[in-house]
C-alpha cells in the first residue's frame, strides 16, 4: 500500500477488483499482470468461489471471475454476487468456455466476456475493460449515494421544530455512511485541548463524548492549523509515524486509515472540528464529499450560534422573570397590609370626611396594585420567545373576553369565520387589554366590535366610548400614560406583544360611534376556516 500525503486535490482514483480463481498459482500471476499493465488496479484474489460473495463490499469495483471451479462455477457466483450487489461489473475470464458458456454468461447479465489464450495479449484488454467498467459502476453508485445523502441531510436539517442534539446525531449518522467511513465526530478545540462534543460509531468509539486529549496528538491538527478541509484517503501507521502533521494518539498502536475534516466556525471564530475517521482502508474522497462535509460544517456553526443566541435569551429571560417576580412580591406585600389596614380604618371611623380619604386612599392602592401586575405582565412578555400556530380568532376573543370584568359591556364579532397564527395565550393578553381598555373608559352599557380588516390584513377593535386623544393618538401606547386612573401600562403591552408578532398597532377614531379603534396589522396572516 503506498503512502498517500494529506490532500485537499483530486487524485485518480484505484479501481479495485477481487480476482476469483481456485488455481491459487494462475490467480496470482493474473493479478500481477493486470496491475502491470494498470497501475490503478488493485487486485485482491480469492481461490474459493464459494467464499467469494461475502468478500465483496461497497468497495470493490468490479469482479472477474473463473467459470470452472470447485464447488462453484462462476456464473453461480454472479447470480449470489448480484444479488447483494445488482449491477456491479462482473467479467466472466475462462480457459474452459464454449460458445454455449459464453452464451449462457451473457443472458445471465455478466458485464464481458473472456476467454484466456494462454498467451499475453489478452490482458491490456481485459485490464482497460475492468478499468472501464469499474469506473462507470463507481460513478453510477456515486451518484446514488450523493442524491442520497443529500436529501437526506436536507431532511434531517428542515424539521419545523428541531433538536440540535438529535439533528447533529443524524447528521454525522448520514456523514458515515455517504463517506463510507465507520467513525464520525463534532470536537471542540480550546486552548491545546480537543473534547469529543458528539459522536456517532458502529462501536466503541475511539475517544468517547466528553474526553479530552491534547490537540497535538489528534489527525485534527492540520485541520486546525492550516483551517481548512484535510483529508487522507489512506494512511497507515507507519506514515503517520513519519510525518510530523498526521499523528495518532500515543496509547494506539494502529492509526486510522483514512480521514476526512473540516474546522466548524462559530461567530466567525474557529469552535472546532467535523471529522470522519475509519481504520479501514478507502480511495481518496470525491469532491462532493469535501463540498457536502463542508455544508455540513456550516449548518452546525449556524445552529450553535442560534443556540447561543438561544441560550442567551433564555438566561435573560430567566433573570427578568426573577427579577420581575421579586419586585412583585416584594410591592404587593406592602399594598395587600395598606389596602387590608385601610378596610380596617373604613370601618373604625364614622366621620364622612375621614371616610372619603381612607376611599380615594384604597383607590390608589388598588390602581398600584394593578401597575404592579401590568409591569409583571410586560416583563414576561417581553423576554418570552414567540411560538405561533394557527388559532380561530373568535375563540381566543371569547376567551379574552371572559377573563376581563366586562359588567354590562357587550362584545360584537364581526367574522367568526376568521383564523391567524399567533402565541394565543399572548393574542389573548392583548385583547383583555384591549377589552379592559374599552369597559373601563366606556360609558354605561359599552358595546365592542371585533372583526377583520379589509383584505384580510389584520383585525381591529373598535368601542363607543370617548375616543383618543386627536393632538397625540400614538401616545396613549407610551408607558405609564394613563387616562382615566389606569395603570398606564396596558396599551403599552398591547403594542409590545403586537410587536413580538412582527404586527404593528395604530389607534385612531372609530366608523361606528366615533369611540377608540385599535387596527392590528398582521401582514396577511388572516384565513377563513
């Protein structure tokens, strides 16, 4: 086996054929002529047909076969060779045919056939044919597995609601089998040190997730060093013993044979490796190999940067939901003792004018009360990330609408019919601000319309209460703008889970009683069910 040097080019690439004859002495003059006369054959003999079929593999290229032999006769070996392998070359070289052989041979579906003459000049032939046909098979079988391995790595990467962890799993699963490789693995490299992050084996993997060896001693350092994508089609160990850029670890004492890696990128700064290792021998990858590792190596930077990105929000989502939970208990503790001393006060005192104090009193500790539930409502809502599906509108009014103290109010749908895709728990905080909005600043007997916009772009809520303010429309939406004893803050959350969405909110005056209407613009999210 010759050694072959790390490589990112093109070599021409070793046909290799098994070379079935029960004469051990003719099979192995055979080969040696054949790889003479071909130096990219590579020929490996067997003398026992009956054996022959589970030798050959996803490597071997073509198959040249004897017709009499003991045990087995060469086209019974086609018919068990094919049938595990349809289609690869199979040629038929006898000294023991007749045209009733030769015949036979080619309604069974052999690729050629031959007869040898005892002579020489057979061979060139017959070793450009098997060069040939090898060829046309691996560019066949590449092809397949290329489409193969794409869609499936298009599939694996396209889910809706993915999982990094099991996405990368399947990743690397379909990197081993499209690079013929046994080992696959994701490594993160941090000061001299390499540790396994992911990896996929038939077995026990050679450094398990989690270990961590120094860089220097990995196949990955070329990678690292000189980033960019390092293979080896084949190397043994005692080429890698003599370069001092393709080493193995120092407790093994045989190296892995051939290699295939990439640096990962994450916020353009290097994260690691994405190699594919086997201890078995292969022929130099294919440009579509390194091209297809290389968009893989792409897609797991950009996944690990969104969950970073991921992982931020959350911790910061995670410390405003504390925060915000904190400062509530921390104020309601004080408001309930207030708002619970003042009732006690109502009743101790019989003078109107300390009764009417102790009244506007409660009424601040309750509008206070109510700030501090609105701020706990924004926080949340805020820092929470957006999930949407396909929710009937009507049905998260109705909802809405039931959770807010509507007293004698009444709510119009103009369209029940009418479907948008949204949080829904989010969509009904904001019509119960909304629908709050309109009960409280309504007159006795408030009426509120919900329905679509025109075209389908969006929804409105509109009510027949006094309006907004015609000077400054857009500022009833500013935090702690209040109008009438509100907590000032539930506009403000309208137009923040509005704009979560990607929606925008406008406020002006209503077509029905010259009231409040709040247009939501959705971009077309809106369907009829």
């Amino acid at each position: 086996m010759s050694e072959a040097a790390p490589t990112s080019g093109v070599v021409t690439a070793t046909v290799r054929v098994l070379y079935v004859d029960d004469d051990p002495e003719f099979a192995e003059t055979t080969a040696t002529v054949l790889e003479r006369e071909n130096e990219r054959l590579d020929v490996r003999t067997v003398t026992d047909p009956r054996s022959a079929a589970e030798l050959v593999s996803d490597r071997t290229d073509c198959v040249v076969s004897d017709y009499d032999m003991t045990g087995m006769n060469g086209l019974e070996l086609l018919e068990l060779v094919r049938e595990r392998y349809p289609g690869i070359p199979f040629i038929l070289f006898t000294s023991s045919g007749s045209e009733a052989v030769a015949s036979e041979a080619i309604s069974a579906g052999v690729t050629d056939y031959y007869r040898t003459s005892g002579g020489s000049e057979q061979y060139p032939v017959l070793a450009n044919r098997i060069v040939e046909a090898g060829e046309k098979w691996r560019s066949e079988r590449s092809l397949r597995v290329r489409e193969n391995a794409i869609t499936a790595f298009a599939d694996a990467v396209s889910d809706p609601d993915p999982d990094f962890e099991e996405q990368l799993g399947e990743v690397l699963d379909i990197g081993r089998e499209a690079f013929d490789t046994e080992h696959a693995a994701l490594a993160r490299v941090s000061d001299g040190d390499y540790r396994i992050v992911a990896a996929r084996s038939p077995d026990e993997v050679e450094f398990g997730v989690g270990d961590v060896v120094p860089l220097e001693e990995m196949f990955c350092l070329p990678t690292v060093r000189d980033a960019t994508t390092t293979q080896w089609g084949e190397v043994t160990a005692e080429a890698a013993e003599s370069r001092a850029d393709c080493l193995v670890h120092a407790d093994e004492e045989v190296g892995f044979e051939c290699y295939l890696g990439t640096p990962v990128y994450v916020r353009d700064s290097l994260y690691g490796t994405l190699y594919f290792i086997s201890r078995t021998a292969r022929r130099s990858f294919d440009p579509w190999e390194q091209s297809l590792l290389e968009l893989m190596s792409r897609w797991i930077g950009g996944s690990l940067e969104e969950k970073h990105v991921r992982d931020d929000l959350q911790r910061q989502r995670d410390r405003m939901e504390q925060f915000a939970s904190s400062v509530s208990h921390d104020l309601r503790n004080p408001l309930t003792v207030a708002d619970g001393r003042l009732d006690l006060a109502r009743r101790a005192i019989d003078d109107p004018d300390a009764a009417s104090h102790l009244e506007e009193a409660a009424t601040a500790v309750e509008r206070a009360t109510a700030i501090v539930d609105d701020l706990l409502e924004l926080a949340r809502d805020g820092n929470g990330a957006i999930d949407t599906e396909p929710t009937p509108l009507a049905d998260v009014a109705t909802d809405a609408w039931r959770s807010v103290d509507t007293a004698s109010a009444t709510m119009e749908l103009d369209d029940r019919s009418i479907e948008l895709d949204c949080d829904p728990a989010r969509a009904r905080r904001l019509l119960e601000n909304l629908f709050h909005n309109a009960v409280e600043h309504g007159g006795n007997d408030p009426v509120v319309w919900l329905g679509p916009l025109p075209e389908g772009g969006g929804f409105y809520v509109e009510d027949d209460g006094p309006g907004v303010p015609e000077d400054d429309p857009e500022a009833i939406f500013e935090m702690g703008h209040s109008g009438d004893g509100g907590s000032g803050y539930g506009l403000a959350h309208v137009e923040q889970i509005a704009t979560a969405h990607g929606w925008t909110v406008a406020a002006t005056e209503g077509d029905r009683a010259g009231g409040a209407r709040f247009e939501i613009v959705t971009d077309g999210v809106l369907r009829r069910l």
